[in-house]
C-alpha cells in the first residue's frame, strides 16, 4: 500500500468526513456497537489466532493480558461507544459570535481537526477505543495498532469501516496500516496529515517526535512525583504511595519519585522502607536516604522513569526545593502533595508546571475515563493545544467565519467606517 | 550572551511569573505605558539611529516606513497597552469543575504556557505589542526583533524590562536576544522554551519550523482566495478584490488567487480586467482565461504568493471544484465566497479548511486587532492550539487540579469506590 496516495485520498474526503451531521455519526457509531457484538464469535477466533501466535514467541503473560479480546472486554467498549453516543456534539459550538461592525459578523466554531494518525501498543479495545473517539469528533484517522494483535486489528477495522459506508460515510475516511514501515511513510505526510498521536515505549514516541515536521500529541515519559510535605497524614501517605506506585506499575501515571520532607525524614523514612518491603518495591535513594534506611545509592542522574517495582527517594528542605526538583527532572505528567496544609497545597498546584497537579490522592487517577471524559486518545505533556487525558475536546480545532456585505478594509483604514465590537448572546 | 544558560534561569522562574496576581500584571503594563510616554524623546532619538542607517543602506520607502517609531506609533501602542489592561484576566479560568466521587473534586484551569520566544519582523511598535500581550498573559518571553530597529529594540526593552522589575517581577523574566546566531542557539533549547512564534518571509519561518523541536506557531505563506460564484453580485466582488489586493499588498491576509465560476466569466472577466488595469494589478491566468483577457499563461504550479501588485486567475465549474483547488493549493488561512446565494456561502464555509472562511468581505479583515482581540502575536495557519489572529487566548494553556483526602485508584478498580461525575457550577 502506498500511504502517501491513501492518505491524500483521504485528506481530499476530509471535509466532506467533517461536515456529516451528529447524527450520522452517531448512527455510525450504533452499527459499530451492534456489527462487533454480531460478529464477536469470529472475532474472538481472531483473536485467537493472535494469542496462539504471541504464545509461541514467548510473550509476557502481563502482555497476554493486553492482547485478550474476550466478552469482558467486548463488553467495555460497548459500554464506551455508548457513552460516546449519549455526549453532546463537540462540533459547530459557537464559541464567539460578535459583531464587528454593522452587517459583519464574526462567528468562531468549533470543527474537526481532520485527518488524525493514531499509532498505538498491541491493544484491540484501543483499536474500538481510539476510532470511535475520531468518528465522534468528525475527524478522518490512520490507525496502526501493535503487530502482536494483527489478526484482531483486521478484522475490528473492517467492521468499523463497513458501518461507517453503511452509515454514508465516503471511501477513504478511515485507513487502517498494517506494516512497520508504513510508520516511516506516514511520518512524511506533512500537509495531508494534522496530528499524530504516538502511544508506546518512551524511546518509540521519542522517535516519532524526533522524524516528522507533522505535529506530535503525547507524551514520551512520565516521571510522576509524590511530595510527602512536613504537614502531612503520614498513613494516607502510604497508601497513597502503595497504589500509586503498585496499581499498575507499568503505567505512565504511576509515581517514580518520592521527595519527603527532610524535617520529618527520621520519622517516615522507616515507616516508607516498612511498606516497601511488604509491596515488594525496591527504594533507590540519595545517600541521606540509603544512609538511614538501605537501598541502592542514586546520584542526580539517577531520577528516571522505571515502569517496576522501583521507587527513587529524596529528601528536600523546602516545598520550593520540591517544586524545583519536579520541574527540573520531572515529565510534567502528574505530580501530588501530600500536606493538611490548604496554603502549601495551593502553592504547589501553582507552581509545578505539569498537566496534573495533585492534592491526597493516587497520580493514577490521570487518566480519560476517571476524568469523565468517556475516554482517550492518550495523554498529552505537551502544553500545546491538548494537555493531561486527551478526549473529545483535544480532537477539534475552530476556524473563524466572517459574514459580509462587501465590506472593505480600506473603509476602516480611512477611517469612513468604524468597528464596534458587540459580543451578541446566541 | 550564553542563551540556553539565560533561557535555563528564565525556566526556572516561569512558575513564579505564571503564579503572579492579575493587579501586578496590569501595574507592570500601566508603569510600561506611563514610561514609554516619559522617555519619548530618547526613543525617538535611538529611533533616528536606526533610520539613519537604513537610509545609508538604500532600504526601500514602504520598509523605511515600518522602521520608524513616531508619536503617531507611541499613541497607538499606549491605546493597545490600555486595551489590554482592560481586557479580562486569561489566566485562572475554571473551564471544568467536576466531582469525580465525593470528596474528590476535578478542576481545570487556565494557565500561561510559560516560556515564549518570539522572533519578529524590523518593527518597534512589534516589540511593544508582543511584550505586552505575554505579560497579561503570565508568560516569560525571549524576543528577537529584526536587526533593522537595534537601537529602538534596545531602548524599548530595557524600559520594559526596568518596569517589570519595579513591579515586583523576578529577574530573568523577560529577555532580548540581539544576534542573529542566537536565533539557532534558541531553537536548540527544547524542554526549556515551550513555544516559538515566528514572524517574518515565508522562507524564514520554514527554516525555523524545520529546524527545532519546539512547536512552533504561525504561518510560512498566505496563499488567499477570492471566489466569485456564479450569484455573486459582481460589482460588490471588483470592489472586495481591490481593496484584498491593494490596501496592504504586502501582508500575508492580501488576496493571492481569485477562482471565478466558468458560467460568468464571458460578463465577469472584462469587468475584472478593467479593474485590474485601472488598480496597476497584474494578471496571470490559466490559458481559458488568458485568452479572453491576456496577461500571462500559468499552469497549475503557477498558483504562488506573489505579496506585490500580481494576482492569478482561474476558472472553475462548480463550488466543489473551488474548494478542492483551495484546499489543495492554498495555505489554510483565509478564503472567501462571493455570492448572494446563503446556501453555497454555507457549504463553501463548511468545507473549505481554513483558519478564515469569509463570505462578501475583504479577507484584509483577518487580523487580531480586527478581530476584536485588542492585538495579536502573529496569525496561526497549523490547527493545532490556535488558529488565525492569535491573541491572548492562544498564550494559555490548562492544568488539571485533583483535590482528594486519601483517594486511591485500587479502591475503584475493586469495586469499593464509584466515579458519580458531578458537574458543578462556581
């Protein structure tokens, strides 16, 4: 396949693909939710055939998990689509409606961004996942999805793309690439793609962002911090660090890095090293830590993401020394304080520059769905455009219109007309 | 002057200036105003510096013009400054407030995107205009005007920057760079410069869009369209074509390309012709079009930004035929329909995908201050975060806050807990 000459088909369907009304997407997304629970015996056969597969090449039985498309899981992302169906329209919101002048109306709406590159891990529901969220938001996609699910991700795509030519949708509104080097070539689509949006290993979005002028939502690392303050419920504490660090380990959202204040160190520290030692978290520390309660000894370079059952420790004297550290080191991802203190709290949440800031609870609360997004396409930490979980809202743009009655420029230069600037109330 | 060390310090206050109150934000603009008024005489005398050496360098009347800073510019830059004071605080918007469970309370709020590098056109007043809008809107800055205006740079920044300080702003908050060199040593400095906006010749900001991995907003061309349908009022469409060709041929949002509808072009083109003539506009047609009216024959790479007193003409059968030619050539910044009909000004204003879609006005009227925006930093034509005039809306960004008392995620992926999704008004 040449998905160069695909993907220009696609971006000449575009705006076609972002005028379809709410409810032809809507529909759209109906025949989906109905067609995969049809047809979910062959798809489950798929599936297998995809396990059968990743068994004999020795896969993780943690990725096993991932691979699975079973009832459990067909059963979420029906309830996902379902949702998405029942959220308002994100398109056509009038966001200003001024009038400039008399007879010249600025309106400012939202519309789709239009053509999306996805490329995701070896998950099927984030095939089902990530299309919908693009089908809702009017936005044409090139989906590429892990190898390990190739069996999985066929099929799923071509149950999706018949619903959505039964829906009326247009031929190449949504591509599904199947090949490893399709990913080089789709890098190179500036000016026919609008946004890529990577998921997987840091050192693979790190090679998306590095190899393309297209622009990039994501996120490579997520260093997560919980500040454990002088003023803190020590025991909320450790729970706190428990789940964020135990919960899903191998999430971006899950904490790395623990700064405690230094003023209460002889106090926590045994407490912390206690309750690592019954979740099984290894403690990596400066030497004042190690020094006090074991461990392996970590220099400045030694504060890095590690995706297990590894913690870095650090004492810090100050909540400013904290927030530095976490600017500094950190992935601006989430980040969390630990205090009773509403005044520290609020300082922190101020001054760490990340998507999440945090106050008594788990960082692995960031996350789409927990925000009552529906869901996501991904996490974003970059401060442009889309930041933290990304939903609907992070899949439209706006484009301002402007109704005339041959109205020029030269009349306001001269000075022969005059703007008045009226915000009108629609 | 080490840029990435000065660009280093400045990140690491960022979070201070982003956290600083609206009341010092506005003193800082009200003390740059008062000052800029008080020391006119030595700004107008650095200003003759420049002039003087631009004379000797024979540079051309239309430039000479833009370089100069008189009272004329100082009014209007000291009625852009009270504008902004006047303009409501971007920063601290509550857009969702959400209880996810009780006691767990979601919020996002608006926030500055923190360090902004600015590289701009030989224009004093430029200066001015971007300092300020980033100071409303709580960002640190790294500005680098043309080399044209040193002195008047020179001045103009350091009473700004004297300001700042006097109204309790950290050091390192605000920074000029003066080298041209220390262009590319900034767009080394990803991770540290969260943002670039450049302004200037199409080849210069696709040199810096090709050269950093910093996003980078703004507009290398501005290829406008004009497209008189075939119910256009035609009088009305000679007049709208004049004045987006000729009130500032220069700028990015001048008319570029007409596309007229083939059914009136027997009536429209000798009209359209004789306009031209009289306006000292040149022609170049494709070959049906030539052939009625002369001027030079192009073909379908002939379709350019000329930015002088040139326009190209085409014919074509329909309003789709129209838009595919504008979404393809174009450069997705403003496009305009000529027509009576509600209809096709609708479908043309759907589908055409620009940051501007314009029905019967001139697309001159694509500008921030037009707009109502008080002032822009430059006008976007990417999709991604703003697109258009870019004002203060486009130099924010969000966080997510999450306020909990122990919450854990273990606690809801077992079942214990439950997300009721509460929005609440403020």
């Amino acid at each position: 396949m040449n998905i160069k000459e695909e993907v220009r088909k696609m971006k000449k369907v575009s705006p076609r693909v972002a005028a379809l009304p709410l409810e032809t997407r809507d529909r759209a997304l109906a025949l989906i939710k109905e067609e995969l629970n049809a047809r979910q015996e062959e798809i489950f056969a798929e599936n297998s055939k995809d396990l059968t597969e990743a068994e004999k090449n020795g896969v993780a039985p943690a990725v096993m998990k991932r691979l699975k498309f079973n009832e459990a899981k067909l059963a979420d992302v029906s309830k996902g689509i379902d949702q998405l169906i029942s959220l308002p329209d994100p398109l056509g919101k009038v966001t200003i409606n001024r009038e400039l002048d008399e007879g010249l109306l600025l309106r400012r709406v939202t519309c789709p961004i239009g053509v999306i590159g996805v490329v995701f891990e070896a998950r099927p529901d984030a095939l089902v996942q990530i299309s919908t969220l693009c089908i809702k938001s009017g936005n044409c996609a090139i989906l590429k999805g892990g190898r390990e699910t190739t069996y999985t991700n066929r099929i799923l795509f071509s149950i999706i793309y018949a619903c959505l030519l039964e829906a009326g949708y247009p031929e190449n509104c949504m591509l599904q690439a199947e090949q490893h080097n399709e990913i080089d070539e789709l890098l190179q689509c500036d000016g026919l793609v609008d946004l890529l949006i990577p998921r997987g290993s840091n050192s693979f979005v790190q090679y998306i962002m590095n190899n393309t002028r297209i622009p990039v939502m994501g996120h490579a690392d997520g260093i997560c911090h919980i500040y454990v303050d002088s003023e803190a419920d020590q025991e909320e504490a450790l729970r706190i660090i428990a789940d964020a660090k135990t919960q899903y380990t191998a999430a971006c959202n899950a904490v790395e890095t623990l700064l405690v204040d230094r003023s209460i160190a002889a106090e926590f520290l045994p407490k912390l090293s206690a309750m690592l030692q019954k979740e099984g978290i290894a403690l990596r520390g400066t030497k004042e830590v190690t020094d006090l309660i074991g461990g392996e000894t970590i220099g400045d370079d030694g504060f890095i993401e590690y995706l297990a059952l590894i913690v870095s420790v650090k004492l810090v004297s100050s909540l400013e020394e904290a927030v530095d550290h976490i600017n500094r080191f950190g992935s601006h991802h989430t980040d969390c304080i630990i205090t009773e203190s509403d005044e520290k709290a609020e300082e922190f949440m101020e001054l760490v520059d990340s998507a999440g800031v945090y106050r008594n609870c788990s960082t692995r609360f960031a996350d789409g769905f927990r925000y009552g997004f529906g869901a996501e396409v991904g996490i974003s930490t970059g401060k442009i455009h889309a930041r933290g979980p990304v939903g609907l809202e992070g899949l439209v743009t706006y484009k301002y219109k402007l109704y005339g009655h041959g109205q020029i420029v030269g009349d306001y230069a001269s000075g022969k007309s005059e703007f008045h600037f009226k915000d009108i109330e629609i």
